[in-house]
C-alpha cells in the first residue's frame, strides 16, 4: 500500500523514535503528541549552550535570532515564504499581540465574527481586547452541531464585518471548513481573516500563501509532536510593515541595545510581533517533531489518517455508535469523534487500561491516530470500547474530573 510514495513501513519505522509508544496506546495527537526522543538530546544541547555558553549564547548560540530560524522551519508545512513565521509561547499571546496591532480606527466596521465552534480561548483574547465600538458575533453550529452554519457566516460577511477568526478544523468535531471560500468572501467585502491551525498543520496539507489568507496561527504540541509552549503566528508578508502592535517589547526593537525609552522602532521583519525574552528551551524542544514531519510529508500522513479515521467510522457503524466527526473525508480532519453509551464513563475506562484518549462534553470520545499509530491499535480501542460497554466496567467511572 502506497500513501503519497510512502508506504506504511515508511511511517511506522518512526515508531520507535517515540518512547511512550512503547508503553501504551497512544491515540490523542489532537492533544498532545508523542514527545520524539531526540527531545532529549535538543534540550541537552539548551543546557549544554546554556552551561558553557552563559550569556554568550544569545549570540554564539544563536538564541537571539532562534524564534524566527523555528519559524523558517515551520513555513514549509505550511507554504508560508521564509520570515513570515514567528514563534511565540501560546495562542493567547499571538491572537493578543496580533490583535493589538490591527487598526479598528475604521468606525464602519463594527463587526468582527467568530463562531461556537472556536477553541474558547481564541475568543477569549477578542473579547478583551476589541475596542468599545466593535461588537462580536458569534455564529452557532450546524444544525448537526458538525461545522458552523456557513449560511448564517456568509450572511453577516458584510462590509460592517473588521475580522474573520475561524478554526481551519474545528476541536470537538474535526470538521474542516471551507477556507479558501471564506477568505474570498471576507476579502471581497474588505475584511481580514485569522485562522486558528492547531487541529490542521501536521495532518492536512496548509498553503497559506495559496489560501491568501491574511493571518494564520498554530500549534506544534499537536500533530506537529513539538510540546506545549510553541506556538506559530503567520502574517500575510505585504501586511506585516502596517502592523503597529501595543503588545510588545524589547526584541521587537531595531536597535534593542539603545534602551531608548523615548521611541520604540519596530523591525521590519517577522520580529516585528515579536515581544520580550522568549523561552529558549521550548524553542529546542519544538524542533526535532518539525523535522520528523517534513522528512515524512504532510502529504504521506495524510493518505494515512484518512484510511484510519475512514476505519474507524465503519467499526464505529458496525458497533451502532453515533460518530460526530464529518463522513466525507474532504470534510474531516485527523480525529474521530464517537460518542457510544455512557461515553463519559467509557473514556475513563479506556484510560484505566492504557488506552490513551480524551472526551469532550458534548461530543464524545476522541480519538486521534497519527502516522505512528498501526491499524492494530485502530482496530484495539473500538474493539475494548465494546468490552467494557459488555462487561460494564463503565460503571466504575461516575465522578467527573478533568482529564484532557
């Protein structure tokens, strides 16, 4: 079997390049990915740089310039051109910077839109952060609580509208959403486009360039296996030198050296975004996940992850459990989303017996393979979801806490 020029054997000889695969089913991805192994040796040579180094790494080690040469490293997973991608700790720190940096002087657009379906935090950050005459909108679910409704989007994608901000694949479902239509419209009527990626780079091909999208932000401590506290943020080249961003600090300074209190001279570059002191040892850590990605191919993962999720909808059909997660592999990202009998309470069995998932209120059990999963363990976690729904092992599971 063929996935992209790569075959399966390609894909799963990484395996062993993820140390806690060697301990469990790992099937959460869209959480967290599988630390690479050579995490180890990169925060090494941190510490290594650090301990030998001391202040002299900022420059012999290359510490200053290391968020935008991560940067470069991301840009081709997803067509970004170089020195268009910074790397910054959260998604709440980029969409914060990149939203004090928009000009909202224009008093006719009053609007900016988000949806039901976001990650809580993306909104969040708007919320706090719009200027008293803009209001938001949030557009409500599909009918089948999948997507967003795209009727009502388009109908408040008007000329009163500032800024899109979307998931690319929304988290409980992974329903992907029509970006490349999204961004025409809101560019037809004069307004700007962030896009949330954390559930898309890594597992479906990204072209923000192709996309033309204004603004872009994404993850590594997902399908990227980079951990958390990396976090990319892309901006359209042609509009990064009209940004004037509130939130900000030393690094973003031309001459950061001058400790000129009087004016702040912006960069011209991506580090224009930037704001203080990054945190170095995640800047290590993310680097060995992105390069495991790009030798394998987004491309590769892909053909993969559409002919597992495509299983586990059927076994989940044949077992008579809903699954809300869209069918139509065009439409999905990389998770599966069902919700058996008692999905709550199975998910933490799954846990109890090393089967590693997660449960979303109001969706389901997720589960998320990734291009080291084999279709043994695919076939595994539906098949013991069935055992304990049999043997009511459930019913161990009644107080709700938080697990991710």
């Amino acid at each position: 079997m063929t996935l992209n020029g790569k075959t399966m054997t390609d894909l799963l000889r990484w395996r062993s390049s993820f140390p806690i695969l060697q301990t469990c089913t790992y099937l959460i991805s869209n959480s967290l990915g599988a630390m690479p192994a050579a995490v180890y040796a990169s925060l090494r040579a941190y510490a290594d740089a650090w301990s030998t180094l001391g202040v002299r790494a900022w420059g012999q080690g290359g510490w200053w310039e290391l968020k935008r040469r991560v940067g470069d490293s991301i840009a081709p997973l997803i067509g970004a051109p170089p020195n268009s991608v910074l790397v910054h700790e959260n998604a709440s720190i980029a969409n914060a910077i990149l939203l004090s940096a928009l000009d909202f002087g224009d008093t006719r657009r009053d609007t900016v839109l988000v949806s039901a379906q976001d990650f809580p935090s993306d909104v969040y950050s708007i919320q706090r952060l719009l200027p008293s005459h803009l209001s938001l909108k949030i557009i409500p679910s599909s009918p089948d609580g999948l997507s967003i409704d795209l009727d009502q989007l388009f109908d408040h994608l008007t000329e009163r509208v500032r800024l899109v901000s979307l998931s690319h694949v929304l988290f409980r479902s992974a329903a992907i959403l029509p970006v490349t239509e999204i961004v025409r419209r809101a560019q037809e009527v004069g307004a700007q486009v962030l896009l949330n990626g954390y559930h898309s780079v890594g597992i479906i091909p990204v072209d923000v360039t192709a996309l033309n999208v204004d603004f872009y932000v994404g993850g590594t401590l997902k399908w990227l296996c980079g951990g958390p506290g990396g976090v990319f943020l892309y901006v359209r080249p042609d509009l990064l030198s009209g940004l004037q961003p509130k939130i900000t600090g030393w690094f973003a300074h031309r001459r950061p050296f001058d400790f000129d209190l009087e004016q702040l001279e912006l960069r011209e570059d991506s580090y224009r975004l930037a704001n203080g002191t990054p945190g170095i040892a995640n800047l290590y850590a993310i680097q060995p996940g992105v390069e495991i990605i790009k030798q394998i191919g987004v491309d590769a993962i892909r053909a993969n992850s559409l002919r597992q999720t495509r299983r586990l909808i059927a076994l989940a059909d044949a077992a008579g459990y809903a699954v809300r997660s869209p069918r139509a592999d065009e439409e999905r990202g990389g998770t599966v989303t069902i919700a058996p009998p008692h999905a709550y309470e199975v998910s933490r069995e799954l846990l109890a017996r090393n089967i590693i998932i997660d449960y979303r209120e109001g969706a389901g059990i997720r589960i998320a393979p990734h291009f080291y999963n084999t279709d043994d363990e695919v076939e595994q976690v539906m098949t013991v979801i069935s055992d304990i729904l049999a043997d009511d092992s459930w019913q161990a599971h009644t107080r709700r806490e938080f697990v991710t």
